[in-house]
C-alpha cells in the first residue's frame, strides 16, 4: 500500500533543495531526477522521511554527487 504522504515529501524536498541552492523549481526537478535524487527519495522513504528534513537534502546532495552530480 502506497503512503499517501510520499509525493508531498517527495515535492516538499525538490522545493526546499530548489531554495537551499537557489534554483528554479524546474532546474532543481531536474537535475534530482537526471542525478537519481528523486528514485533515492522514492526508494527510501520509508525511512528518510522519519529524520529531520535538513538530513534529508543532505543526503540527496551526497545521492547526487555519487551520481556525477555537482551541487553542493
């Protein structure tokens, strides 16, 4: 059974990753999903969205530069 809080936290991330970096909406969707930010989130939810939210762009930021990823 879906968690129908997971696309709010999912969309939550991008927005705070999009201001924490000073991105478009749209430049921070895609670089998440192109540096698999976003199947890291959806892969891990049930556990990333338990800590605090600030660990959570962390561990996108090290999910993405282990993906060739340049932010951060």
């Amino acid at each position: 059974m879906a968690d129908k809080y997971k696309i709010p936290y999912v969309n939550m991330c991008i927005r705070l990753f999009a201001k924490r970096f000073r991105l478009s909406l749209q430049t921070a969707a895609s670089y998440l999903c192109d540096f698999k930010g976003v199947r890291f989130l959806d892969e891990c939810y049930s556990s990333e969205h338990l800590l605090p939210v600030e660990d959570a762009l962390n561990d996108l930021v090290v999910v993405c530069k282990n993906n060739g990823g340049t932010i951060g």
